[in-house]
C-alpha cells in the first residue's frame, strides 16, 4: 500500500517595509552635553527646537516630575511631528510613547473624556519585577520513550497517523529523559507530556542551549552551542551561536514584564478581557476598576515590585479638540499619574472649537498659560538641500547634483513637502525613460504635470467664473454664484 504523506512547503517570508513621512528619522540627533548637531539621525535644522526637545527628553527620562505639558508651535512643513518622532525614538522601545491626532476623538465609539483617560493610561507604563526559578543549559541528548499504543499503530498498515484518540491523551502517555550540563556539572531531568510537547514546539535538539522557566513550563531556546559549531556544515543565517552557560544549571533570576496601565486596565475589565487587546475594541472601562489597578499598582511600588515608567503623549493638530476636552486636559494633567503631553499646531489666532472665542493657536488661556511652547522656524535653502537628499536615500533614488539643485530651488519656492513629493515621481519618469539617475529634465517633468498650491491658485483665480460655487466675484454677476 503506497505511504501518502503530506509534503511541507516552505516559503521565503520577506519583511514588508514602507517608506513613511518621517521613516528617515533616527532620533533627535543630539550629543551627550543635549547640544543639537547640524545634520544627524536623519534631523536637519531646527537646533533651538530640538535643543529644548532635548530637555523634556531628559525629564521624561528621570520620570519624578509629572503632568508638564509642551507645545510645538510653527509653520506647515516646519518639522512638528518629525521632532515628536524623533523623541519616539530617543526613548527607546520601553518607555511608552502614544501618538493620537486631535480629530480622533470625534470618531470613536465613546465619550471623549474616555477616549483622553485611555490615551493618558497608555502613556504610562509599569515594569513589573518577579522571581522565578529556571534551569539553563546546553541539551547534551533528548531521549522519549513512545508509547507502545503509538508504536504499534506506525508499525502496521505503513501509516504515519496517530490513533483515533485524543492527541492529549497521547501526549499525556509520553515519557523521556532530557540531559543538561553547564561548564561545572550535568544532571538527567525526567520528563512529561506537556514539556515533551513544549521541547517539540520549540524543536530543541541535542547541542541547543535552552531556558526552562520551572513555574510555566515555558522553554526558550537561546542558541546553539559553540562547541557543536563545527558538527554542521551548513546552518541558518539566523542561527545564533552562544557559550555554554556557566555554574549551577537551576538558579533565580529576575523576569521584567513591561506594560502600560491601559492594558492593565483592559485586561481586568470584566466585560472585554485581554482579547480586546488584540481586537482594538476595548469600550468604556468603568472608574472602579482603575481605582483598583490603582490601588494595586501603589502596594507593588511599595513593595518593590513593580516601577511606574512615565511616557510621552503625543497629540498631533491639538487645535482641533474642543472646550471640553482643553477643560478635561486642564485637570488631567494635575495627576501625578499623568505622562508628559507633547502637542503640535500649525494654527494662528483662531477660534476655539466649540466656542465663538479666538485665542492663540485655537487653545484657551488658561490651558495655554500651562505649556512650555517650542517654535519651529522655516528651513533655509540649505537645510533644505539636506533634507531632500536624505528623502532621496531613504527613497533610494540616485539624483545628479544639478537635478537636486533644481528641486532645493522649487523646495525654496513652493515648500519642502511638495519637493519631497516630487522625488518619486522624477524617479519614475527616470526610470520611464530608461536613464541611470534622476536628471534636470525629470525633474521638470514632474514639476509640469504636477502644480503646486500657487500655480493651483494662480489657475483657480483665471478660471474661477467656470467652477462651481466660486466666492470670488467676476466680471459677469451671472457667471459668479456668491455664498455668503
């Protein structure tokens, strides 16, 4: 009888990388003493600006002071968000950093006050500190006895398939001996079912260095040996070759979870659970419950348990919230539980949403009277020059020097944003035309087919009589519709 199996396929999984607006940004770009470079990881300019980022950095950093608030004012295009990002990056992956744009809280399925507690929560993080007893060595040889039900099933009928019963079941039956050693002893362990099945999972092998956490039964796989590097040929680029452990193979060590307090809080809710995590789909969490992780949180720091780890906030267009979100804020941010608030505008002296007041950047007095404010002034013709170079790295486009004279001269005319545009596209019609490097006559073409906001407005006040609900008025009071 022919032995059907089942080939596995294997596919070569690539990681899908798309290039943002602010993809180039490595950090803030400063030195030890927080003095801003002229050009590093990827930030140009701006030295005022990230000098003073560089400082709030610092306090986010110590974490003892709570609740301040900063504005970073200035023009469109003047690097609000790449700053923001750059101090994302800054911080490192432990330190909580949320981002939230202030039209944001208009479109979700809960109060906005909710909407702002649980932006805050995230913002702050909790290092929780646990002991745990695991043995850590390198597999000198795994042997599983299989059971004699299993056994007899493979053996007859030239069938791979287990029997009809539960795989549990089967698991359960298995037995086998696993011997571990470190540079200092080596000891047989008796195994089960469930840390056979773990061991496979993990396909451990003799010649691994592995981790066995004794409380969950969790095994992770550090490496492989060094010692057995030369028994294979040929091995995996991600295949990571480590020391064989030193000492006692059963020894304590310190595990850190890092979370944030909203995912505490979404965890105990009752009526969402740790799914909603995934789903996105946390509702409204009732007051009770965070009093409660509160509570709690407070009685582990006490005992050195666990580690409050103040974050960032990051609200981007902060002029579109309204009055009661400015007065929620007002108070929010006197808890000494709250993060540090970072908000970004592009706005003047405009009116304050929800009212029929103006105030500077569209944000109340008594708000605003709580910020430190950061300006952002407009690029030179250098900076720009730099700026648009780095696009052009990141975008991997190669650009001839006089092509990118050109495009830092329409940067300087229009603005950096529609010249950072015009990088791809005098990169395809490069491509269209089968050259090597972006040329001058790329980049004219590109400037052709796509205007900027004057040539567009310049076209709209010629044509204005042909469109439809025109405000400015024409020569023929027929031709023009005036709205009022």
């Amino acid at each position: 009888m022919a032995d059907f199996r089942k080939l596995s396929e294997t596919k070569d999984l690539t990681r899908i990388e798309r290039i943002g607006a602010h993809s180039h940004i490595r950090g803030l770009g400063l030195d030890s003493g927080l003095e801003a470079r002229g050009s590093s990881e990827g930030m140009v300019g701006q030295i005022p600006a990230r000098r003073a980022a560089g400082v709030i950095l610092e306090l986010v950093r110590e974490g003892k002071i709570a609740g301040r608030a900063v504005l970073l004012a200035g023009q469109p295009g003047t690097g609000k968000t790449a700053i923001a990002m750059g101090m994302a990056k800054a911080l490192g992956e432990e330190t909580p950093f949320a981002v939230m744009a202030g039209s944001e809280l208009f479109s979700l399925e809960m109060s906005k006050t909710e909407a702002l507690t649980q932006a805050f929560r995230r913002a702050i993080g909790v290092r929780i500190k646990e002991e745990t007893e695991i043995i850590e060595g390198e597999v000198v040889e795994i042997v599983i006895d299989r059971p004699a039900s299993l056994a007899s099933t493979n053996s007859s009928g030239g069938s791979s398939h287990p029997p009809s019963s539960s795989s549990s079941s089967v698991s359960a039956t298995k037995t086998g001996k696993l011997t571990l050693k470190t540079t200092d002893m080596e000891t047989v362990y008796e195994l089960g079912g469930k840390l056979i099945e773990a061991l496979s999972k993990e396909k451990v092998q003799s010649g691994d260095v592995i981790s066995l956490d004794k409380a969950s039964g969790k095994v992770t796989k550090l490496g492989r040996s060094i010692g057995r590097s030369r028994d294979y040929d040929a091995v995996g680029p991600h295949t990571r070759f480590v020391r064989c452990p030193e000492g006692e193979l059963q020894k304590r060590k310190e595990v850190v979870h890092c979370v944030t307090l909203h995912e505490i809080d979404v965890i105990n809710s009752r009526t969402q659970g740790f799914l909603a995590l995934f789903t996105g789909d946390t509702g409204e969490i009732r007051a009770e419950v965070r009093e409660q992780i509160d509570t709690k949180v407070a009685e582990w720091r006490e005992e050195g348990k666990a580690e409050i780890v103040p974050g960032v906030l990051f609200i981007d267009e902060i002029h579109m919230l309204d009055i009661e979100c400015f007065s929620f804020l007002n108070r929010a941010l006197e808890n000494d539980m709250a993060p540090i608030l970072v908000a970004a505008t592009n706005r003047g002296i405009t009116t304050i949403r929800g009212t029929s007041y103006r105030s500077p950047h569209g944000i109340p007095l008594d708000f605003l009277d709580r910020l430190l404010i950061i300006t952002t002034q407009p690029y030179n013709e250098t900076e720009i020059r730099q700026i648009l170079e780095i696009r052009a790295q990141e975008e991997e486009v190669d650009m001839a020097a006089d092509a990118m004279v050109l495009l830092t001269k329409i940067g300087v005319e229009t603005s950096l944003r529609y010249a950072i545009h015009l990088i791809t596209v005098a990169a395809l019609a490069c491509q269209k035309r089968r050259g090597r490097a972006v040329e001058m006559e790329d980049v004219s073409r590109a400037y052709q087919l796509f205007v900027d906001v004057k040539r567009s407005t310049q076209y709209l006040m010629e044509y204005q009589s042909q469109f439809m609900f025109n405000e400015v008025p024409g020569d023929d009071d027929d031709d023009a519709t005036m709205i009022p």
